[in-house]
C-alpha cells in the first residue's frame, strides 16, 4: 500500500477515535466475561483515599489527689502531703529534708537509694511513701553524724572507701546490715552484700576491706 492508499479515507467508514476503540474493547472483553461465566463483571472503583492517622494519645493529667502519710524515720515520726503515686525515696529527698539517699538511676538497679525498712535493706526508689508506713525506716542520716559516726562510716573513712561519695551512703546502709545480721563476715559475704550496689569509680576493694575492719572492731578484736 502505498502513501497516497493510506491517506486516502472513505467517507461511508465511521471516524473512531482512541477512546472510544477502548471503550469498545471494554464492553466486549465484559460480554465475553459474562458469557464464559454467567456473572456481569464488576468494573472496579478507584481506590478510596487512606483515612487520616488518628493523632496519639495524650498524655493524662497529673495526679492531683494528695494525702498525708506518717513515717517513721530514724526513730521520729514524720508526716508528709504527698500524691498517691510519690515514692520513699521523693518523700525523704524532697519533704523530710533527708538527702543521704541518692536519687541516681531511679529504678532500683544502683543502690545508691538503699534505707533499712524493718531491718531489712530495700531500694527507696522502688517503694511508695503510701506503702512504707507503719514500717521503721533507717537512713544513712540515723547512723551517726560527722562528730560521732558508727564504727562503719568511720571505717569508711579510715580506709578511704570512696572517691566521689554520692553512692557511698547506699554501701554503707547495705554493708550496715550485714554486719547486723552476720557480724563475723568473709570477703565474699562481704561482696554478695554490696552485689545491689554500684560504684562507678570502682572503689570496691577499699569498700571490702572498710566493712571486714568494722567488723572487727564491733566485735572488740
């Protein structure tokens, strides 16, 4: 076929364009569908647009219900208005002026907030102030003062068992009542003793050797 034969156009032939050939190829290919299976074919919507993102929840409001709790301190009664939520540790730090506690990671895996509760040592960080009355609470501040110190915080001293000091008093509150408990203790129950606590200056031989010299000047050797 030549140029002159293809653009050449006979009038008695309809002028279809490209659309509507599609549109025409689309009706055929859903006749045929229907006749192959017996069902109208569905012609599919354009898909929805996504649902905007819910924005996240907000974070509730503080706590504003307080109530007044009484402990018992260093051998004194205290009283306290503090939330619900507010632990020992907050309570001694921030209402009862007691600071020996050390407020460092705040999750129980330091020590450095160790108090004696019943003669028993316990994280200050991990008890509410709620839970921790009607029991007798013991500080590092209940041991002694500067002028007159128990025979450990003198040990510590003596043997110069710390270099920062601020996880100090949580070592001495721990090793306090181990020599309670066992006033005659190895090294290695001397360290089990200390395993809840941490230095970050690595003082611990000194440590060690603080708590086995206290022992025995309590025991009068």
């Amino acid at each position: 076929m030549s140029m002159d034969d293809r653009d050449q156009h006979d009038p008695n032939e309809p002028d279809v364009s490209r659309r509507q050939f599609l549109r025409g190829l689309s009706g055929s290919l859903a006749a045929s569908a229907v006749l192959a299976t017996g069902v109208e074919a569905v012609p599919l919507s354009p898909p929805s647009p996504p649902e905007p993102l819910e924005p996240p929840l907000a974070v509730g409001p503080r706590i504003k219900g307080q109530v007044k709790v009484r402990l018992n301190v260093n051998g004194q009664v205290k009283t306290a208005t503090v939330e619900p939520r507010t632990t020992l540790l907050n309570t001694l730090r921030d209402d009862l002026g007691l600071t020996g506690a050390k407020r460092i990671c705040d999750r129980g895996s330091c020590g450095g907030c160790t108090v004696i509760a019943d003669g028993e040592t316990i994280y200050s960080c991990m008890m509410l102030a709620v839970d921790a009355q009607g029991k007798k609470i013991t500080t590092v501040e209940g041991l002694g003062t500067p002028e007159a110190m128990s025979p450990l915080q003198a040990a510590f001293v003596d043997h110069d068992a710390l270099m920062c000091g601020f996880c100090t008093p949580g070592f001495v509150m721990s090793c306090t009542s181990l020599l309670k408990h066992n006033p005659d203790p190895t090294e290695t129950e001397v360290k089990e003793a200390c395993a809840g606590n941490i230095c970050r200056c690595g003082t611990y031989p000194r440590i060690f050797e603080a708590v086995l010299a206290a022992a025995k000047r309590m025991r009068g050797e």
